[in-house]
C-alpha cells in the first residue's frame, strides 16, 4: 500500500505553505459535519476577501504582538475546521477537516487524479472509505486488496496503516497554537501588518510573513471576537482557511459489516 508515500505528499505539501510543523501532539481533532464544503471554495475567500472599513484594535500591533495573541487564543480552541487547498506536482491537493481537542475528527482528502477518501478518526482508531480512484492509487496493481474494501472502510489503530492519512486533523489545531512561530519553536518576529479587511465574513487584520524558505505568505487574523488564525495563504503553493472555531465534533464509527481491517490486507 502507498499510504505513506501518499500521506507524505500531502503532509510535506501543507508544511510548505505554512512552514509551521505538524508535531505530533494530543490536540487531535474534528467536528461533526463531514466538512462537506468544498475546499476549492472555502479556501479562496481569503483571495477575494473585501476590504473592511474599520478594524478591532489589533491593526494597531506589531505583528510578533499579534501572533501571541493569536498563538494563545489557539491554546485555548476545542475545535476548529479547516480547508485546503495545496498546489503540488504530484497533483493537487483538497483537504476539508473538522477537528477537535480529543481526537475526534471527519472530513475528505483528495487529490487531483488519485481520487478521494472520507477520513473519521477517534482518539484511538481511524477508519478511511476511499473511492474508486483513491483504491488505485493505494493499491497499485493490487486488484485482489483494492476489491475487498470496495465501497467499505479501512480502518487501523491511529498512527498505523491509513491512520497515517488522518494527519491533517492534526492541523486544524495545531496551526492555531503555532502561527508566528519556527520549525524549531522559536518565535518569528517578521513580518507587516498591511491593513483589514473581510475574510469569510470575519473582520480581520492581515500580515505579510514569509515561511522559513522565504516564501511570502499572507495571514489573516481575526479582528473581532478571539484572535484566531482564520487564512494562510501562501500564493501560488496553495490556501488554507479556518472555521468552525469551538463547534461540536461528532464521530459515528461505520457499521461493522462495512469496516475492513487494514492489517488484514498487507501488502497484497
């Protein structure tokens, strides 16, 4: 199976748009809808976001000010939701994950030409449905494998088989705790504050940061309410954004008949 060949493409592909890391952390997550925005859509408010007439007082910050704030409002989220999408040559990427601070997570990962698969994830197990193409991309020349789990679940223990898949929940918090910050922890204290304006429908103040390989990237930062992070975007490589903050996270495992142990199959 190329689950982590996969996995690393997608993985590797949001970290270089954020140039934040995806430790491994408790702060798993998900919400109860199955992100069933499209990413393509959520993803670009940010781009044609309207200007806003005024703002809530952080456009008055320096932005190492700002990004505390918001790194200290993220500590504090339960749940958040977050949609992608990421440019890459191995094929696009289109991520909708809704999250929260006990591990329970739902939501899609697709990539162009490879097909898509429903993710939901709990503390401890992870269950992905694929569809016909993301079979043939995971099992490549495995038709035997790909026929058994035809329209069923994968499931495994997290961090195992197709649990490696579910790391994008993982995100949905963790770039909340870690905006303005390097891939070592330390703090970044560059960057400009450019002015306000509305993303997805939220005041926000907007900086101009670069990621540790010096790509610019524009961070949208709530200006009312709490500090969330509530967009990156990082130009040509790709968008995310966020929502959802502290909303509810539901995860119903499928029906026991529908679910195939990924151990079972190997590498056949």
């Amino acid at each position: 199976m190329r689950a982590n060949r996969l996995l690393a493409v997608t993985v590797l592909s949001v970290l270089g748009v954020t140039g934040l890391t995806a430790c491994n952390s408790d702060s798993d997550g998900a919400t109860d809808t199955a992100a069933s925005a499209p990413a393509s859509a959520s993803a670009s408010a940010s781009a044609s976001a309207s200007p806003s007439a005024a703002g809530g007082g952080l456009e008055k910050l320096t932005v190492p000010e700002i990004t505390a704030k918001s790194r200290a409002a993220g500590k504090k989220l339960t749940s958040a939701k977050l949609t992608a999408k990421v440019t890459d040559t191995e094929g696009d990427i289109d991520v909708a994950v809704a999250a929260d601070s006990t591990g329970n997570c739902v939501g899609t990962v697709g990539i162009a030409g490879q097909g898509k698969a429903e993710i939901r994830r709990t503390a401890d197990k992870v269950w992905m449905k694929p569809d016909a193409e993301f079979l043939k991309a995971i099992f490549p020349g495995k038709e035997q494998a790909a026929a058994a789990i035809s329209g069923k679940w994968l499931a495994s223990s997290k961090g195992e088989d197709v649990g490696g898949f579910a790391e994008f929940c993982d995100m949905a918090l963790q770039m909340q705790q870690k905006i303005g910050t390097n891939e070592d922890g330390s703090l970044d204290d560059k960057g400009t504050v450019t002015g306000t304006k509305k993303v997805g429908g939220v005041d926000a103040v907007i900086l101009d940061i670069q990621d540790e390989d010096g790509s610019p990237m524009e961070a949208a930062i709530a200006n009312t309410g709490e500090p969330y992070l509530l967009a990156l975007d990082g130009k040509e490589q790709g968008k995310l954004q966020y929502s959802d903050f502290d909303k509810p996270v539901k995860v119903t495992a499928p029906p026991a008949d529908q679910v195939v142990d990924a151990g079972s199959l190997g590498d056949s």
